[in-house]
C-alpha cells in the first residue's frame, strides 16, 4: 500500500540548479569592470616608471654619480653626482623618524592601551586626523614661522627634519593604532593574570606582537618623507657641496636638487634632474625592500 | 602553599548593569570547587573577580569582600598586580604568547618579573612543563613558538605557564571548553594532580566534568534576563548530584532547566 503511493510520487526535481544566464552575466561584467579599473589605475604608474628609467637610468650607472658632489662644476657640464644631495635626504629622513616614531608610537600607546575612549582620546584622535590632513607646504611654512621667524634659528635640515615630523606623525600614529588594536585583549589578560603589570605587558607583549607591521609602517612613513618638496624649498637653501651639518649651512637634497637643477634648461640639467630621480626611487625602493625584510625577519611564526 | 579563599557579598557591575548579586562562598585549600549554571548567570564573572581581573573591563568594577587566608583582596592598600601573582588564571581559550618560544611562555610570567638566571629559569619550565603532563611531548622542540602546538597542547601549555609562577590558587574558566575528549582527560587528570598543590576553582559547562573532577560545586543562576545572576548552593560534589537542597539546582542538573 504505501509502497504504492511513494511509485505514484513524481519524481523528485533536481535539488541543485544551473547557475543563471543574469548571474552569469554579471559575474562576468564584474570581473571586467575590476580587470579594467585595475589596468586602469596601473597605466599612469608604469608610464611614470618608464619614463623616468628611460631618461635617467643611463647617468646613474656611473660609479661618480653615487660617490661624488656636483661642487666646482658649471651648468655646462657633464660629469659629478649627486652624493651630496643623497646624504642630504637620508640625514633628513633619519632625523626625521628619530624624532616621530617615538612620539608616535606613545601616541598611539595612549590612545588604544590608555586614552580608550577618554575626552582627551578623541580630542588628540581628532588633532592627529587634521594634522593628516595638513599640506607639506603649510607644515614647512609653520616651522619657518615657529623656527625661524619667530626662534631665530637659521635655515636648515634639522628645519626640514622637523617639517617632516609634523607630516610622519599621523601616518605612524594610524598604522601603530590599527596594529596594536589587532593585538588580542587575550594575550593582555593571559599577561595581567601572571602578575604582570599594564606598563610591562605593553612593553614585552604588545607591542612585540604588532612589531612586524610597525616596522613596515615606519619604513613606508620614511620612503614617503624622503620624497617631500615643500619642506626642502622652503626651510633650506641648495647648495653642490657635501654637508653633514643639519644644524647649519644649506643641504642638498634629492627633491631640491631636482627643482633647482630644473632650471638648468640644456642637455646637463636634464641629465641631472632625471637622474636624481632614478636615484630617488631606488633609495625608496630599498627602504621599502628593507622594511618589508625586517618585518618579515620579526613576524610571527608558528613553526 | 595553597590557600583558602572566602568570599563575602560580592557584587559585580558591568557600569551600571548589575552582573552578579551577592555571592558568599567558601573554598577551602587543596580543594577543586567547580562553578555550573546556565550560560549568562556570572559564572565567569566571579571567577575573574577572584583574582581583580574582573577590574580589567572597563567600567567593571566590584563591591564586597574577597579574603585569601584572611586577608581581603579588595583592600585599598592592595596592588591588584601582587593578587594575581598569587592568584592564577587559565583561559577558555588557549592564549600563547605568538612572539615566545615554548620555553619563554612557560617562563614569561618570572621572567617579566625580573628573573634573569638562565639556568633557574630552565629548571622552572621543565618542572612547569612536567607539572602541566605536557614535557615528554615538547622537550625537544624547546625553542620553537608556542603558537605551533594543537589546541590540546596550547592549552596545557597555558596551564604550565600559570604554575610556573606558584601561585596559591589557580583559577580556570571552562579550561577544556575547545579541546577534544581526550586532551579533556588529560587536562582533568591534571587537575587531580595539581589538586595536591593548588587550590583550584573551574567553570564548566560540562555535568561529568564537575562531577569527576570536583569536590565541592556551587550552581549559579539567574531570575531572568536582565537579572542579576546569583548563587543558588554550595555544597559537596556528590550531594550537588544526588540530592541537591534547591529545586532548581535538581531541575538543572537533570537537564529539566528552562
Ligand atoms: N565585558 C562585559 N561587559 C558588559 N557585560 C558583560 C561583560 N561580560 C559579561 N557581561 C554580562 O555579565 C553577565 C554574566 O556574564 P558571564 O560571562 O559571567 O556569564 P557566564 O556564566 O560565564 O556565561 P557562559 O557560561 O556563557 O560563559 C551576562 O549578562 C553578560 O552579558
Ligand atoms: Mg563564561
């Protein structure tokens, strides 16, 4: 009887379906659109890349470029390196992160281990989103006004140093923020429970923990700074002489060589404007290959 | 070593929400007390007030007595820093350190309070470590993070790291709550053993694993949502079991709840 009745069923539909031509359709057209949009945003920078290593990856080459200054030469002639102006940038980099990461990375102690989401949080939260927003040009013109203007100081690279700093600061203050809080309030209370206290915990097992991403953090701030304009023409003269100085004198630069040998209008300027470029991204480059290699030498690992 | 704890009107607050309702208890030393009840009446919550890291909430915060061989825990002039050296905890979840090796997790409670003696500190892990019944399987692999044993072993491993700093009592929040049936075993096996040194406190879901592993079980619940949860009765394991004061105790455990 009942075996009856289960013949007499229709047979069952198939309990899967065909993906649907309009699904399919779209999937397609989604593919596409982030295809192109992906080539899209790629073009500009490979042409950049192309044409800065296709004018200057030539004058480079040349073991002067990297050992010697451009002192004593005309702009009429070929020859000399910028030396000078790499020194310049790196000690202008270096000073810059000695000074920022410190006080960015406490910023961002306070902010995410203490400040929770105290007044005093939010109010440097908010100083830290418009000093984000703050153009390189306005933070040369404050120091000039702070530094110079007002203090007396002389122009010079630590001026620079420190227009940069007000411009490392947020970035490192965001990474640092977003790494810790991804840090697990279990591994802080796994510590607090052994009797370790806050201040320790935040030293030995934090910050240890986000260390790997801070560090890539930091080096993307650097590369960033290196290549800023403003600073560099506002708070220190050029000059084709070596200097160690930061305190004193001008300082050549890789941007500022770039805009004060842009007015060299022949054949020699253009050599050395290009070159300077090619130049510019390697040390960048490095930085970031550097960076990423330390983050990786202090990532976790689990075998 | 072990100590006892007494515990006198506590009450715990999430801000304003009234979490736990007046909570006396008594847990005497080289004892295993296990806490039941359902999910949400505060069992984890007083268990982290025993030893002040129910403070770490933000907002969080306690009102009543917590005395250890006498002495209250709660006092003003007691750093909360000294309570929990004295007073251990192991997690539902296995919690490593991701940047330490096996041995350093073991050790990172001496070590973070100063202890620097290589030697002393090798000696501690190994006893830690047999202590935990986790030795014979990592021994040889010292050196490697912690974060590449099972979940099993992580969890021992925790439990190596919370002795290893002698404290008087050890605190555990559904310690086997994320390991399989076997780790299970081994993680209560252990407790029998760590029994002989600690005064041991543990939250579990589980009625077989109060039941085989405790001596004494106090059932928590709650009136409502929104209620605060309360403490129901305290009594021998055994009695809790078979013949439990309250109705409501007899209706949970026979899994007539609710
Ligand atoms: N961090 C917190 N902030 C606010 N309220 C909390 C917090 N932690 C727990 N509570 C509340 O306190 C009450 C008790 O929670 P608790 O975690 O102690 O329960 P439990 O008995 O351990 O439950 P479970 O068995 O699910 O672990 C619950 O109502 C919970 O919502
Ligand atoms: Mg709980």
């Amino acid at each position: 009887m009942s075996t009856a009745t289960d013949l007499n069923r229709p047979a069952a539909p198939p309990a899967f379906q065909e993906i649907n031509a309009s699904r399919r359709f779209k999937n397609r057209l989604a593919t596409i659109l982030v295809g192109g949009t992906f080539v899209l945003a790629l073009a500009p920078l490979v042409w950049l890349l192309i044409t800065v290593i296709a004018k200057g990856f030539q004058h480079v080459l040349n073991a002067d470029w990297w050992q010697k200054s451009l002192a004593g030469l005309t702009s009429r002639q070929f020859g000399g390196g910028v030396y000078h102006a790499i020194i310049g940038t790196l000690l202008q980099g270096l000073i810059c992160a000695v000074i920022a990461v410190p006080i960015a990375i406490l910023v961002a102690v306070y902010l995410v281990e203490y400040g929770k989401r105290s007044r005093l949080a939010k109010a440097v939260t908010f100083t830290v989103d418009i000093l984000s927003g703050v153009p390189s040009i306005v933070a040369a013109l404050f120091i000039y006004a702070l530094c110079i203007t007002t203090l007396g100081m002389p122009r010079s690279a630590f001026a620079v140093s420190l227009a940069l700093v007000l411009l490392m600061i947020p970035v490192v203050v965001r990474t640092t923020e977003e790494l810790l809080k991804i840090v697990p309030d279990e591994l802080r209370e796994a510590a607090y429970a052994l009797g370790v206290p806050k201040w320790k915990t935040i030293v030995k097992i934090v910050i240890p923990t986000a260390l790997s991403g801070i560090i890539t953090g930091v080096s993307l701030a650097i590369a960033r700074v290196m290549g800023e304009t403003a600073p560099v023409l506002v708070l220190v003269g050029y000059t084709t002489f070596i200097n160690y100085d930061p305190f004193g004198g001008s300082m050549a630069s890789l941007p500022l060589l770039m805009t004060s040998e842009r007015l060299t209008t022949n054949e020699v300027g253009e050599a050395r404007v290009w070159g300077a470029a090619v130049t510019l991204i390697l040390i960048i480059t490095v930085f970031n290959l550097l960076g990423s290699l330390i983050s990786r030498l202090t990532s976790l690992k689990t075998k | 070593m072990a100590k006892r704890i007494d515990v006198k009107d506590l009450n715990l607050f999430y801000g304003k929400f009234h979490a736990v309702d007046g909570v006396s208890l008594a847990v005497p030393p080289r004892n295993v007390t296990a806490f039941i009840g359902p999910s949400g009446c505060g069992k984890s919550t007083v268990l982290r007030s025993l030893n002040r890291m129910h403070e770490v909430i933000p907002g969080a915060r306690a009102e009543g007595k917590v005395l250890l061989d006498g002495e209250d825990i709660y006092a003003s002039t007691v750093d909360p820093v000294s309570v929990r050296r004295t007073i251990g905890m192991v997690f539902q979840r296995p919690n490593p350190f991701p940047t330490m090796s096996i041995r350093d997790n073991v050790v990172a409670g001496l070590k973070l309070a100063g202890e620097g003696d290589r030697k002393k500190l090798d000696e501690v892990a190994e006893q830690a470590l047999r202590g935990a019944n986790l030795w014979a399987e990592v021994k040889d692999r010292l050196t490697r993070p912690g974060g590449g044993l099972s979940g099993g072993q992580q969890q021992r491993l925790c439990i190596a790291r919370a002795i290893a700093v002698q404290p008087d009592v050890l605190l555990m929040d559904e310690p086997c709550s994320a390991l399989d049936p076997i780790s299970t075993l081994a993680i209560e096996d252990l407790i029998q053993e760590l029994k002989k040194d600690f005064t041991i406190v543990i939250v579990t879901h589980n009625m077989q694993q109060a039941a085989r592993v405790s001596d004494q079980t106090a059932f928590f619940n709650l009136a409502g949502v929104g209620q605060p949860g309360r403490l129901v009765e305290l009594d021998d394991t055994e009695r809790i079991f078979s013949n439990p004061s309250q109705k409501a105790t007899e209706d949970y455990i026979s899994g007539r709840f609710g």
